[in-house]
C-alpha cells in the first residue's frame, strides 16, 4: 500500500523529460513531459512515473488502476515467499524415559520438517545442575540422535540459568 503513495501519476510527475514506455511496452524514448501527458491522453491512459530516480525518470503509459492491481499482486507473491521461522521449545530433564524422549523428538523433527529452528532445554534441578558438563551434554545428545530429520547444531550446548541449552536447525 505505501508504495501506491509515492507512485506519481499525470499532473503530480515534476520531471520536465521522460523515458516513457508506450502502453504496449514498446519504447518511445525520452520525450518532454508535456508530449508524454498527451499521448497518454490520447491513448485514455494514465502517465504513472514507475522509476521517478533513473536519469531522465521512466514513465510509462497505462490504466492506473490495472498498475495498483498488478503492484498489490507483486506485493502478495512476495509476502507469500517470506516465511515465518519461529524458535520452538523443548524441555527435557536427566531422568526424561526413552519412550518420552521419542515423542518430543518425533514433535522436533515435524518442527525442523516445516523450517522452524528447536531450542532443546535440557532442564536441571538442585544438585544435577552441578554434575559433570560432559556427562550432561550426552544426555541432551540423547534427543538429538532420535530425531529424524537431517538437522545441524546452531548453536552448541551451553549453560544457561535453568540447565543445558543448545539450538537446531534442518540443513
């Protein structure tokens, strides 16, 4: 929307020479304003300044209303192609069961499967938080062996005020 804004059309275009580009697409060449506004009269089109910072500016011919239609359509497709990558969570503790493991492995790799990047939170309580780094890193390597989906370590298992943090993501 806010590019319809700053689009120029007819009397508001303030260049005094033109590159205009006929309704056909063809290239008519750089032409003063005054010519350009009335070919497009004549044509029943509009004058819209599509690149108002080349040199001379580029103008084309056209219905202002087919060019809103077709820049809300480029807009659309583009904010379709963005995609929205979140960071899911999951926490698991020393003593999680296998059984508990594979299902939030199963639940991490659907996530890894739709672009998401998963935070594992292996969690810790009272005396497990002071225990062996090493031996608390393969206990989160636990879950990451069980899942499915080729993944890569983001960023490496590292203390955090709650436990053992590490995040992937699908290569």
């Amino acid at each position: 929307m806010s590019s319809f804004n700053r689009v120029k059309v007819n009397q508001f275009i303030k260049a005094l020479e033109l590159r205009v580009i006929g309704p056909e697409g063809e290239n008519i060449g750089i032409i003063g304003l005054r010519e350009a506004l009335e070919k497009a009269h004549e044509a029943g089109l509009d004058l819209i300044e599509i690149s108002p910072n080349a040199t001379p500016p580029v103008a084309k011919i056209m219905d202002y209303g087919k060019f809103k239609y077709l820049e809300s359509k480029k807009e659309k497709q583009a904010r379709a192609k963005t995609q929205n990558i979140e960071t899911k969570s999951v926490q698991v503790k020393i003593g999680t069961g296998e059984h508990d493991l594979e299902l939030k492995a199963k639940k991490t790799s659907d996530w890894l499967r739709e672009g998401h990047r998963v935070k594992i939170n292996l969690f810790l309580i009272g005396r497990s938080k002071y225990m062996d780094f090493q031996f608390l890193k393969e206990r989160l390597e636990r879950i990451l062996k069980l899942v499915s989906v080729e993944h890569k370590v983001a960023e490496p298992p590292k203390k955090s005020p709650k436990g053992i943090t590490t995040i992937i993501e699908k290569v």
